[in-house]
C-alpha cells in the first residue's frame, strides 16, 4: 500500500509540473513574397467594429505574419521599415493575449515566450467587447531599452512614434490577409502591467486586436 501510494504521489507531481511547465510557441516563418498589392492594401485597411469584432481564432502563420509585419525587421539585416532610433532593435516589445495565455515576442527567433497561462482579455479593455476578442497583441515601450535617452520626454516620444509605425504595419497586414484588427488606445493599465509583471519603468502604449 505504501509502494501504491508513493508512486501515485509521484505521478501526480509529474503531472503538476508538467501542466505548469512553459509552453513557448515556436512560429512557423512568415510568408514574405507575394500577396496583396500595397496601395490595395491601403484601400482596404481599416478598424472592425468593435460590437461586431471577427471571433475566429488566427492560424499560427497568420499571427507569424502579423507579428513579422508589425515588429519591422522586414529587410532581413538590412534595417527596419518602423523608425527605431539609430538602427536600435526594437525598444517596443509586443505580447499577444489569446485564451491560452500571454505570450513576448521574440522577433530574434520569431518565437511565443509565455509569461502566463492566465486569459487576462477580459481585464485589458474599458470597453466591454475587448474580452471576446481572439487574440490582442499588447505594445509595450521598454523602459531598459529606452535607458541611454536621458529625456523622457524623448523616450515617451521615439516609443509612441514606433509602436505608431509598428500598428501601421499590423493593419496592411491584416488588411492583406482579410484579418479583422482594432487599434484600442483605452485601456486598463495596471492591470495589464501587473499580469505581465512589468518594470515600473516600462509603460504600456496601447493594444491591438486580431481577429477572422
């Protein structure tokens, strides 16, 4: 009965520390050729409506897509289509909120690091359809990256002009992909923060939404 019970301890410990373990999610490589023309792209580019937002999960290569877009690294080594400060990597990090979690961008290896297993969706948005939507990608200036400009008012400016661009470049892509996006300026910002536990020198800019 001992040997019974400790092996059942046992599995029920590998079962815990399987279920908590970290489940990042490797991307497959965006689509970079072809597609929808840009000035197209530009006539369809547009907000959902957010009382009647798409509810349809994103593919893996769709969010892959979206993410390469919006980050800006779309030149290979060759520079950046989003203004950073003097080639600088991004000093804007991106997450994405789904069901299953919150998850950083790692443009480097155009990977899913998971922060947290919590669906924190419905604690992100004043407006109430923020909390049904698929997936939002949150931006968040990165106050370490930022450090080497000594005026805040500069670090608030080149992070705010970058997750400008980077928005931007998210909304062609959706707009290409027939994907429905929202930019969402209000937004709940402490709790954001306190589910992504971030530094109190990082700020939170804004969240984008994604949907089919």
């Amino acid at each position: 009965m001992k040997r019974l019970t400790a092996v059942s301890a046992a599995a029920f410990l590998l079962v815990i520390c399987v279920s908590s373990a970290v489940a990042d999610i490797k991307l497959p490589a965006p689509k970079t050729e072809g597609g929808m023309g840009l000035f197209e792209a530009l006539k369809k580019r547009a907000s959902a409506p957010g009382g009647d937002f798409p509810s349809g999960d994103l593919s893996d290569e769709e969010l892959s897509n979206v993410l390469w877009a919006a980050t800006g690294l779309n030149r290979g080594q060759k520079g950046w289509t989003v203004p950073m400060d003097r080639g600088l990597p991004p000093y804007v990090n991106v997450y994405a909120a789904r069901r299953d979690g919150v998850f950083l961008y790692d443009w480097g290896a155009n990977t899913l690091r998971e922060i947290t297993k919590k669906d924190i969706r419905p604690d992100m948005g004043l407006q109430s359809f923020v909390a049904g939507v698929p997936c939002s990608l949150i931006f968040v200036a990165d106050g370490e990256a930022l450090a080497e400009f000594s005026d805040e008012i500069l670090r608030t400016q080149f992070a705010d002009v970058a997750a400008g661009a980077m928005t931007q470049n998210a909304y062609l892509a959706c707009a290409a992909m027939g994907l429905g996006a929202r930019y969402i300026h209000s937004i709940k910002e402490n709790e954001i923060r306190s589910a992504l536990g971030l530094p109190d020198e990082d700020r939170v800019i804004c969240i984008f939404m994604l949907g089919k």
